[in-house]
C-alpha cells in the first residue's frame, strides 16, 4: 500500500498429502509429509457406487490408481501441482472418499499395504511412525490396517514483493528476505527451498547489499518523526483504525475470512477458468464492500486487540485476493503453480512463452482502483526454456 511492487501473485503451490476437512466449519488441512509418497499408493473406487464402501470392501481390480495411469513414469511421485489438480478431477468425478462436506466427497486414498506386505509393518513404522500417529490421533484411524485419506490443500506462494539482485524492492532502502520477496522460486516452488532462501537471503546476501546501501547514507540522514510524510502515514494508519472500530456491524471479521478463503479456494485454487476468476473479483469486490460497511471489530486502539489486528490483516488479504486473482485472469496460459483449464494439452499445462515469459509486477493505485500491472522480462543467457513431461 506504499508502492512496493508484488511480483506472480497467481503462483500457488498446492500440497497434495494433507489430512481431509471434516466439516463446513473447518479452515485449514493438517499437513502431512510428502514423503508418504515415497512408499503410499493412491487410488479411488473406479465407480460411484463405491465410495460409500469400506476400502476393505472395495476388490483391487475395482480401484482406481489414478497417478499410475495417468503418469506411469512417475506414478505416485508426481510433482504436486500434478497431483494435486488428479486428486480434485476424481473428487470432481464424484469419486471421492470420506465424509460428505459442502455436496462433495473430499477425499482419496493414500495405502500402505503393498508396501506393509513387502517390507513388513516395522519397517513402515521406522520410516513413518510419528505421522501414522499425528494421523490416528486426529482422524482415530489406524492407518496401518486401513488406507489414510488425503486432500489436496494451499501450501505456498511462490509470488512475493518484487526485488532485484540485491534484495532491494522498488521502493530504496527497503530489502525483503526469505519468503516475502518473489526471487527464486519462479512459477512453482524449489523442493525444501523455504527454509534455505531464508538462509541464503539472510547470510549470503544481505549482510552486503544492506550495507553496502547503508554505506552510501550520510550519518544523521535518518529521516525525522516530524517530517510531514512520516506524519502522514500516521494519520493514515491512526484512520484507518478509528474506521475499523467505528463501523460496530453485525459479523466478525472471521466470517469475512473465511468467505474470502472460500472463493479464492474454489476459483483460483488447483484450476482457474476465466469465467470462474471474473467471478471471483466480483465476489471479492463485493465482499470487500460489505467488509467495510458490516465487519464488528471489538476492544479498543489504545490496547492489544486481537480482533483489531485481525481485521486490519483481512481487510488487507482482500486487497490482494483481488490482486490474485487479477494476476490468474491477466497470465492466459498455464505454467508451474498456476492452471488455466483453457490452456491444457490432454491434461497438461500450455505454458505460451511468447506472450508470458515474464514477471507480473502489481503496484498499489489506490483505494477504490485496480493495481497496475508492470512487467519485466525473463531473459535466459545460460540455459533456453523447455517444456517437461510427467506422462
């Protein structure tokens, strides 16, 4: 909201091994470790009628292992963009497991008995017994006589404030580390790379280019508390809260957390249309609108506010909801974290390098207006783009 460019908002990461909802109410999925793919197989009933049934009930030749037959050469190790959107298109089938939440079955199998019957149950206990026990203790299912259930949830955003080779965003003098900038992870995540670009950013890089900016600084050239820009944003921020607490509506702002959570999910998650993502700004815009006409934020300015600080924060996840989804509708191809159903070939992604290769940069306007959109060219001096295949 002070200039600072936000870079590939669309790219998503989502994860496919996480424990299902078990109701409306729930917000999040408990996530569990990709590594259970190393040894789970995962499958759904080949028919409807099934998925009532006890796995126990459902015969081998009745099961449908989708990740094998789709992606024979990686199987159940698909990447997890790809894994992730089979495990919704057979949920959207109606061949999905477990409990029935909003209309749908959310749910696919993850089963270990191939793998307890040729390395035997210690061996599977020595390599996943604390997860199998997270497992039982939140689902009271034993997954070693039974098949877990997994579902696919939001794990990762690989878009961030946009910087350049020192750290440094667009706006001098301000550096972002680790997962706040948008610097290496492109259109879909590097494995285990969260924990090391905070390291890398953090030891190898900022040390110096912070003080290599600092060095150019004059001493005493800190700006003042008085200066009327500083003063400025003060009153803005002293505003905006004063709005917050002055509007006493009738819903919290959880109520508009958790709508906006639902249509981002369902519109911009593990596939995006155009149609569904138009809708979902006006759905957003819409929210937003009620938000500051209806949200009821209780406690005071002049003490800790939990709810303060919560609608403070969704009123800004608005924002970038819109911008979000923004970014997914403007980007028509199909690339790394992000999906358009219109820009598939038989089910994989239609990158069009031509017209995207390219970094979306989203620049705050102002209230009540659209972020603009800048780009910045991808320029390949050492390597050439190509396109992967999991078939």
């Amino acid at each position: 909201r002070r200039g600072a460019g936000f870079a590939n908002p669309c790219y998503t990461q989502i994860h496919p091994t996480c424990i299902p909802v078990h109701g409306e109410d729930q917000s999040k999925l408990t996530l569990m470790s990709e590594s259970l793919r190393n040894d789970g197989r995962v499958w759904v009933p080949k028919n409807k009628a099934d998925c009532t049934k006890p796995a126990s009930e459902i015969p081998e030749d009745a099961r449908d292992y989708f990740l094998e037959r789709k992606y024979p050469s990686y199987g159940n190790l698909a990447p997890r963009d790809i894994a992730s959107r089979a495990a919704k298109e057979v949920c959207d089938e109606g061949r999905g497991v477990g409990q029935v939440v909003d209309g749908k079955r959310l749910g696919v199998y993850l089963d270990f008995s191939a793998a307890i019957k040729r390395l035997g149950e210690s061996e599977i206990r020595a390599r996943y017994g604390n997860l199998f026990d997270m497992y039982q203790n939140i689902t009271g299912e034993n997954a070693y006589k039974q098949p877990m259930r997994i579902f696919p949830a939001v794990h990762y955003t690989m878009g961030g404030l946009w910087v350049d080779y020192n750290l440094q965003s667009n706006i001098p003098g301000l550096f972002v580390g680790g997962e706040a900038n948008f610097s290496d992870h492109g259109a879909n995540r590097l494995g285990a790379s969260a924990l090391m670009q905070g390291l890398a950013d953090g030891y190898f890089v900022l040390p110096y280019t912070v003080s290599d900016f600092l060095a150019g600084e004059k001493s005493g050239s800190r700006p003042s508390t008085d200066a009327p820009e500083f003063q400025a944003v003060v009153k803005d921020v002293n505003d905006r809260v004063a709005k917050l607490l002055s509007i006493n509506g009738t819903k919290s702002p959880r109520y508009y957390h958790k709508a906006l959570g639902k249509i981002t999910w369902e519109q911009c998650g593990m596939a995006r249309d155009k149609a569904g993502l138009e809708g979902a700004i006006r759905d957003l815009q819409a929210l937003k609108k009620d938000f500051w006409e209806n949200v009821k934020v209780v406690g005071s300015g002049d003490a800790l506010a939990p709810e303060l600080e919560r609608a403070g924060r969704v009123a800004d996840f608005l924002d970038f909801g819109i911008m979000m989804c923004l970014d997914a509708l403007t980007r028509e191809e199909s690339c790394g974290g992000h999906f358009r159903t219109e820009f598939q070939d038989a089910g994989e992604a239609k990158r069009d390098d031509a017209r995207y290769a390219h970094a979306a940069v989203w620049q705050w306007t102002g209230e009540g207006q659209l972020p603009a959109r800048h780009v910045e060219p991808l320029v390949y001096e050492e390597t050439q783009l190509s396109t992967r295949s999991y078939k």
